[in-house]
C-alpha cells in the first residue's frame, strides 16, 4: 500500500512540473490560435538563465525564480511585436514555420552561449533536503512542485474566470472584430497573453531545471512533451491541460513502476485513444480553424 | 594545427606516395553526442601537437567529417573522404550504429579503420574485419570487470538498472554474466528509456527491493540525473550505487554535485590514474585547453599515437593497408591508460581495468582508483 501511496506522489509531482511547462503554450494556443513551437526554446532560456544566476550561489534561485521568466517575457515581447505580428493573418501554416524555425536559432544561440555539456542547476538548501512520506523519501523540491502547480492553476482560473482581463480575452477568443468595435485594443491583448505565454514559459524553465537538468535537445524533448499534454487535455483549455497533465503523470509514472517495457507506449496510446474518442482533448473546446 | 588540405604541391604522381599521411577523422561536432566527439579531436590533435604533425618526414593531415552520430550520413561521409579525399586511415565514430554502418564500406575498399570510441561487442566479433581495429573498449570489458569484484567487495544481491539501448543492454548483460558466475543473485531488473528525464518511479521501486547494491548504466544526461535522484531519493543510505565509469564521469561531476560520492566505477582510464605517462598527458591537456581531459580526450590521444606509431614502423608509407594493419597489430606502448596492446585475434585492445571510488576532496568530488583488474580481454564471441 505505501508503494501506491508513493507513487501516487511521484505520479502527481511529476504531472504538475508538465501543467507547470505546458502553461504557457496553452494558453497561447487558445487566446491566439498560434501554436507556438518556439515555446520548449523558451523553456530551454527559462532554464540556461536560472543556471547563470544561480551557478555560484545555490541561494539565487529565489531571484531566478523571478529574473528567468522576466527575461523570457521580454524576448516574447520582442518576437510578437517583430515578427509573430505579421503573422496573424497568414494562418497557422507561417506561424508553425516561423516558430520552428526559431527554435533552430535559439537551439545555436544556446549552444554558443552554454556550450553543449550537462549542466544542473542546484536547489538552496530549504528546498534540497527529503521529506519522508509513506515511508519513502521524497526530495522535497518534488512535494513543492505539486503545490507550485496548484497554486499556478488557481491563479490562471481566477484570472481568466473572475476578472475583467480575463473577460477580455475570452471575448478576444469568440470574436475578435466585435471586441475591437467595443473599442478594446485587440493588438495589445494579443501582444500581452504572448508575452504572459513566455513568462510561464520561463518560470516552467525554472521550475524544472533542478529537476530535469540541462543538455542539448532538451528543448524538444519539453516541446514534445507539452505537445502530447496539449492534445490530451483539448486545445485551448486551461482546465484540460491541468487535467490532462496530472493524467500523464499519474499513467506514465504508474506504467513505469507496474509495466517499465511498455511505458513510453502508455502514454502515446493514451494520447491515440483520446484523439480517437473524444478528438478535441478531454476538455477541449471547438476550436475554429 | 593542420586542418586544410595542401594537395595542390608536389606532384602528387599517385595518392599513395604521397608526402602526406591523410587521416580521415568521423565524429559527431552536432547533436547529443557533440561533447564527446569534440574531447576525440582535443585528444588527437594534442598528441599530433607533441610529434609536430610529422611521421619519418611525413606530414600529418586530419580531415574533419561531422557524423552526426547518424548512420546514413555517415556512410556517405566515409565514402566522401575515402573516394574523393583519398584517406589512408580512417578514425572515430561515437555511435556503434555508425561504425556498423561503415562497415562494410571500409571492408571491402580496404581502408584500415582505427575505432576509437564506439564499443559495441560485435564489431570485434561477428562483424570482424581484417582492417577494423578498437582502441577503446567494448560493452563486455566495462560490465564483465565490475561483476566479480562487485561480488567479492559489494554485496550477494545485486538490483540492476541501465538505459534501454544496445550499449546500455550489453553492458549490464556482460556484469550480469559475471555477477551470476561468481555466485551473486540477481533480485531484480529494469530499464528506462535513453534519454529518460524523470527516474521517481524507477527509483521508488528500486528503494522497495531487498538488495545489497544497485548496478547502474547509464551516461551523459541521464548519469547526471539519475545519481542527483538517486540520492534525492534517500537510497545512497540505503544501497551502495555501482556502475561503469561513464555515471561519474569527468565532464559530469562538476554537475552532479556531491551526489556521486560512495559511488564504485569500473573503467579503462581515470584521471586519477597515478603514474607518470597520465600524469604528463593530463598535465599537457590542461595546459593546452585550461580543463582537465575526459576518457574520450583519451582515447583520441592514444588513437593517434597508435596510428603514428604504425605509420612509423612502415618508415611513413601508409599506402598498403595490409600492411597498415600488421603495423597496428604490432603497436604496444605505455599509455596514460596502462600497458596498451592489440588482441591480435579479436583486433581489440587487452587492458587493465580499474574500479575507482569517489571521495570528497575539499568540497569537490575526485574519482579514486582502489583496484587494478589487470589485462582484460574480450572473448571475442
């Protein structure tokens, strides 16, 4: 029973550190429609700059927890206003280019700047010790993982649900001429939930890179994986990222512990299953193309 | 250091007399594996540095090819140095797949090919070939040294876990061939997938065996995070970790923390191999590139010196490569390694093996030998 337990946890640690990288690329996909392939390279920023911060004093990453993701909205800033901008009525076609096509520069840029080693970024010492739990250890990192998810999820729901912003871009999302005929800038919505987009971006760059490391590729490797919780949890849709999220979590780190051959297929014939039954996501809205 | 061509002088009558001495050099400058090919080339080119690029008045020439650590560009590569830049000895290759993919290639047009990393057990077994030579090691010798030893110093009972691939697969079958053979038990067996980010789970499964150790394979990204969480997870107190020399290795450690600390290793080379040939060779390492040198920076050191060593026997003619070959089969010398020597049979390096300890030495973690198993050599089936 304390193996169940145990792994219930490591189940639901891990399925919070995916909504916690995947964020971000959600909520960019369902206010803008853009899919944004760049964003497992702003993860990897997210994630280098942490490393920098903190590569002399374990202690700064609670600065970098503030720094990284500031950093990366900047360069989302940056890369709306230049060039996704011209982009919006050109379709999905040129915005999946131009952001794969980023993901290649800032895949060099990154190896310049870093070099192409293993790096880790260490945790201060509040942060590093293991708590027991079912009568296992656990770091405790892992358990604060789990609530900086939920904590995260919250805050995504009342903004989105409960405030005017909020209100905003949901109308942004079902009508976009008639929200810019009511006299709200539609340009600067759009330029502000990309910008937000790229903050989650680096704070899931942060939040896992003590975690998962850094390495070269690692940005796809996050890319894909934020592809697969997208898809289960339905495009567009907060709540079905958080759902799908912890529902990865929990089949992969299940399928590991009871069948480790089959892993990696349980989670993609999960996705299979789920774009065949139910092929908006498992929350997913009618998205219109 | 030379690195273009110059076959516009001299009148280059036919590419084998030349007065050059081509070396066609296959390794990964992109992706995963980029690091490593990289230390390869460090290591070659510091020891050509030390001969002067000069062999019996030959010049040396190294022509740089990026495999990718892909198999279909590399055999398009190795047929473009070897077709059109005409190399007398091809050398490198990180990924086995790749040294399977050029296989043939090099067997049939008879170019002598000097492995210098890639160890998976076949290519000096069943894919023999009378003008491949390893260097470096294979799978069999890294698993097979730790097996016995583990059984007599570490413990009966013994958890298993490496990456699921062919390299991460061979080496953990060969320590289980030995394990078993010296009378140790195996409680249990699992392999994540290579590249795997996540290890909670395998861990907690892990910690929930009854064993006496836990015998690890895994390198590069996945060594660093599996010993981080390995630690994480409160089994260091519980088991002794074991493995090969990649889990701690010297590009690693800075990164892994303490977390490597207690960690026993079985490898063929370690920077703190305490004798005066890898004392000078890590002293000149550092002073050329200002870090210390990983195993790879090695074998490309010895690859080298081999290949000239060779080239020297044959008074610098290279243009035979049969007797290239024997020329290689002959090489012995004292490596940074220990005594180096060719099994003549199998075309695979005899050497000792070394299992190595890590200890905290002013905050940082330094890998120690503590044991010599000496002139291990593969069975060759």
């Amino acid at each position: 029973m304390d193996m169940i337990g145990a792994q219930l946890v490591n189940g639901l640690s891990y399925g919070m550190m995916l909504f916690v990288i995947t964020c971000g690329l959600a909520l960019v996909f369902g206010i803008l429609g853009v899919l944004n392939l760049a964003h497992g390279s702003l993860y990897m920023i997210g994630a280098y700059v942490t490393y920098s911060i903190t590569v002399n004093s374990a202690q700064n990453f609670w600065m970098a927890l503030i720094i990284a993701p500031i950093v990366v909205a900047i360069l989302a800033f940056i890369i709306e206003m230049t060039l996704l901008r011209a982009t919006y009525h050109l379709g999905h076609l040129s915005q999946v280019l131009l952001t794969f096509g980023l993901a290649y520069i800032f895949h060099d840029i990154a190896a310049i700047i870093w070099g192409s080693n293993v790096l880790s970024v260490a945790l201060p010492p509040s942060l590093a010790g293991t708590t027991v739990l079912f009568d296992q250890s656990f770091p405790t990192y892992r358990l604060v993982v789990i609530g900086i998810g939920f904590l995260l999820a919250a805050g995504l729901w009342y903004v989105q649900e409960k405030t005017r912003w909020g209100a905003i871009i949901r109308a942004g999302l079902s009508d976009k001429e008639m929200i810019s005929a009511l006299g709200v800038n539609i340009k600067l919505v759009f330029t502000v939930v990309f910008v937000i987009g790229g903050f989650l971006a680096g704070l899931g760059g942060v939040i896992a890179a003590p975690v998962l490391g850094l390495y070269p590729i690692m940005e796809f490797q996050t890319l894909i994986l934020a592809l697969v919780v997208l898809v289960i949890g339905g495009l567009g849709s907060i709540s079905g990222t958080f759902t799908a999220a912890i529902l990865i979590g929990l089949v992969e780190t299940f399928s590991k512990y009871l069948v480790p051959e089959l892993s990696l297929f349980f989670v993609y014939g999960l996705m299979a299953v789920v774009l065949v039954v139910k092929p908006n996501g498992l929350l997913g809205k009618k998205v219109a193309a | 250091m030379q690195s273009t061509s110059n076959s516009d002088d001299k009148a280059d009558a036919s590419g084998s007399s030349s007065e050059t001495i081509k070396i066609g050099a296959l390794l990964p400058s992109s992706g995963v594996y980029a690091s490593l090919g990289k230390n390869l080339s460090q290591g070659m080119e510091l020891y050509f540095d030390e001969i002067n690029w000069e062999v019996e008045g030959k010049k040396i020439e190294i022509i740089n090819e990026d495999s990718e650590a892909d198999p279909q560009v590399s055999l398009r590569k190795a047929r473009k140095m070897i077709d059109q830049d005409q190399v007398d000895i091809l050398t490198g290759t990180v990924s086995t797949a790749v040294a399977y993919a050029i296989r043939d290639e090099v067997d049939s047009k008879k170019i002598p090919f000097l492995v210098s990393h890639a160890g998976g057990n076949d290519l000096t077994r069943s894919q023999r070939s009378d003008y491949i030579w390893r260097s470096s090691f294979s799978s069999w010798q890294i698993g097979h040294s730790m097996g016995e030893w583990a059984y007599k110093n570490v413990g009966h009972k013994i958890y298993v876990t490496a990456a699921d691939y062919a390299f991460g697969k061979e080496v953990s079958a060969a320590f289980k061939e030995a394990y078993t053979a010296a009378g140790g038990e195996i409680v249990g067996e699992v392999y994540p997938p290579l590249g795997n980010n996540d290890y909670s789970s395998y861990l907690t499964t892990i910690g929930g065996a009854e064993a006496d150790a836990v015998y690890a394979f895994f390198a590069g990204s996945d060594a660093v995070r599996f010993v981080q969480q390995y630690e994480q997870y409160g089994l260091k107190e519980k088991m002794p970790l074991i493995g090969s020399g990649w889990l701690v290795s010297e590009d690693l450690r800075e990164s892994q923390g303490n977390a490597p600390e207690g960690i026993l290793a079985s490898t063929f080379w370690d920077y703190n191999i305490n004798t005066d040939e890898n004392k000078a060779f890590t002293a000149a390492f550092e002073k050329k590139y200002g870090a210390r040198p990983t195993l790879e920076a090695l074998e490309g050191y010895d690859a080298a010196r081999i290949i000239a060593e060779a080239a020297a026997s044959l008074g610098g003619d290279v243009s035979d490569p049969d007797q290239v070959v024997e020329a290689f089969s002959n090489v012995t010398f004292a490596s940074p390694r220990g005594e180096f020597k060719f099994d003549k049979d199998t075309h695979h390096v005899i050497q000792d093996m070394y299992i190595t300890k890590t200890q905290l030495v002013n905050g940082k973690t330094e890998n120690e030998v503590i044991e010599t198993i000496e002139q291990v050599q593969d069975p060759g089936k």
